[in-house]
C-alpha cells in the first residue's frame, strides 16, 4: 500500500521519517538497508551499505580495476585483494598510493578462512567462482556478491553492479557513456563494410615453455574474439575452437586458415618482438598476413589490452585501427591512453611518465 505523491507533498515532516520507517518495515527492510541484484541474478541484501570489501578469485586483477574505476571509493572501502596471475603490485599503488598502509594483499589461492580474516562486510567475486570459492565463503555468513567481467554485452551492468556496492551511482552513469560512446563509434563506422568483405582475422596466443613453443585460439563466446568482431574482423578460428578455455593449435592449422591479419598476444613478454620474430620465420613467410606486413603484437601496459579487464576498450579501438587503418586513421590512440587512465584519476603527467613509456606491443 503507498500513498499518493500528492498526499505525501503535505505531510508534515515531521511524520516521514516514521511513514518510510513503516514502509521499509512491511517490505522487509530497514532504515539504511539496500539490496543488490549481481551479475547471478541473486538478490543479495545487506541491513546498511558495506564499508569494508574483499576482493578475491581467479583473475582478480580484472576485478580490482574494474573496482578502481570508482577510485574514491574503493580506496576508502576495500580492504582487501588477493594476488594472482597477472596481478601488478605497481600499477596497484600506482592507482591506489595508499595501498601498503591501509589494505592487505592476499595470496592468490586464498581460502575462505583467509578471507574471513580480513573481516569484510562483503566479498566481491567473479560468477566463475559461483561454484568455487564463492559458497565457502557464504557458509561463514558473508555475503558475496558477483560479477560477470567476462562480456563486452554484460559490462554495463558489472559496472551498475559495483556502482552500487560502492554507492556512486553518478558515476555508474558517466562509466557506461565512456564505454558506450566508443563502442558506437566504432560500430558506426563499419557498418557499410559487409561481413564478406571484412578481413580474416587470426588472433594468436604465443607461449613458450621449456623451449616448447605453442599457439591458442580463444573461445568463441572469449572477449578476444567479441573484439575482433566488435572491429570488423572475421575471425578465422571461431568454428574451431572449444568452449572453456584457449585451444592449442598447430601451424598447419594456422597454414590452412591463412589470414589477411595476425594478432599475437604474449602475456609473459614482448608481443611486438614475437611478432617480428614470427615474420622472420621462414615457416611463416608464405602466409598472407606476413607477406603483407599485417602481423602484429598486441599492446599491453601492466596487462595486455586483449582481457576482461577494463582495458578491453583500448584493445577494441587499437584493433580497428590495424583492421580498418582507412576508417579510423583520425583515431588518436594516445588520447584513447590519455582518456582511459584519466578514468583512474591519474594526472596527465602521471600518464605521460608511468603509462605511455610502459606500453608495449605495436603500438600506436
């Protein structure tokens, strides 16, 4: 039952706070209460916002930028991050100056007894840990909360979700106008380019260990390959790769598709120095791509741009250039660096000493 907006503009005021006390009472709720809906569709509840969050998983580099975009806020509420592949201790206290004095860094394969040591008021994880570490973590009685951090189609509400843990919906609304206004850009422009006229696009993941060297092919539903379609590619391997995780190929594979353009990902080196490597291979000489100068090393600074990492926008607009360079040759990819780490709150100064001399890849 609710009362008429006009009945309640003449209501004393006396009087409202009881009336929203009684009205937050018969849905369940108390006074400072909220609920948040996460990227599960679970209603998660909690009696007053959380103040203290830790944030943990597989891949939880992802979540502490995507986290940091909101950067006043989660300096002041997270307490606690767990390490991991990937995770750079210096871009951390890079956007986060604080970090050694006021938060705890965790080991990467942290268990819920760990977690609930850093006695948090709330745990933020990717839905890849909905049937991992996430219920060991309920069954101590804190609340998780997930997101998805995996879809370019999802992110806008990955970025609803943390908005309103950390309670700045306002800056939810300018995040999705970032990500929006790029994204239409780019599909704006390619649109008169029909999908058998988009070039054939092969993006590699370049690995080597123990003098073994090997190359994988992303998911089909992987955000590697949503960037190159979002790009205007076509990407070669979509049809042959498995769900789950980065399929091994093998060159006769890679022979076979022979692509119009190379993309090499390297998260443990230099992906420019392997490209250039690969088009010095004799092996290689004969593919499309190498004989047309079109194989590239995709950037990266602290973490490669080709991730569900916030970064993916600066690889989707840098794809665009390599694949349709006529399209976009006005696209300023250092501004695109400038514009997306202002994100972060760092000063151009900052950028200009920290980010852009860090950048690896062919880059711009």
């Amino acid at each position: 039952m609710s009362l008429p907006y006009a009945v309640l503009c003449f209501v004393p005021r006396v009087f409202l706070g009881s009336l929203l006390t009684v009205a937050l009472a018969v849905v369940g709720l108390s006074q400072g209460a909220m609920e948040i809906t996460d990227a599960l569709g679970r209603v998660v509840r909690f009696e007053k916002p959380p103040e203290r969050l830790t944030l943990a998983g597989k891949g939880s580099f992802m979540l502490t930028d995507a986290v940091y975009l909101f950067s006043a806020e989660a300096r002041q509420k997270v307490t606690a991050i767990a390490g991991g592949a990937q995770f750079s201790l210096d871009w951390l206290t890079l956007i986060d100056p604080t970090f050694r004095q006021t938060k705890a860094l965790l080991e990467s394969q942290v268990g819920p007894e760990q977690i609930a040591a850093t006695k948090p008021d709330a745990v933020l994880l990717r839905a890849l840990e909905a049937t991992k570490l996430g219920p060991s973590v309920e069954r101590l009685g804190i609340p998780v909360v997930y997101v998805e951090l995996e879809t370019i189609e999802r992110y806008p509400n990955d970025l609803r979700i943390l908005g309103q843990i950390l309670g700045n919906p306002a800056r939810v609304t300018e995040l999705q106008a970032f990500y929006a206004e790029r994204l239409e850009r780019i599909a704006r422009r390619i649109q008169g380019v029909a999908g058998p006229d988009r070039p054939r696009v092969l993006m590699l993941q370049y690995s080597e260990k123990g003098g073994t060297i090997a190359f994988a092919v992303a998911p089909s539903s992987w955000i590697q390959t949503q960037l190159v379609e979002r790009a205007g590619g076509n990407p070669v391997w979509k049809a042959a790769a498995q769900p789950g995780g980065w399929t091994i190929i093998t060159f006769e594979q890679i022979a076979a598709w022979n692509p119009d353009i190379i993309f090499i990902i390297n998260y443990a080196g230099d992906s420019r120095a392997t490209a250039a490597r690969l088009h010095q291979d004799p092996w290689w000489a004969s593919l499309k791509a190498v004989k047309g100068n079109q194989i590239f090393g995709f950037p990266g600074d602290f973490y490669s741009w080709d991730q569900p990492d916030p970064r993916w926008v600066l690889g989707l607009s840098w794809l665009a250039t390599k694949i349709h360079p006529r399209l976009f040759a006005d696209l300023d990819m250092i501004r695109e660096v400038q514009a997306f780490f202002a994100l972060y709150a760092l000063s151009a100064e900052t950028i200009q000493a920290q980010i852009l001399p860090r950048i690896t890849g062919d880059f711009p």
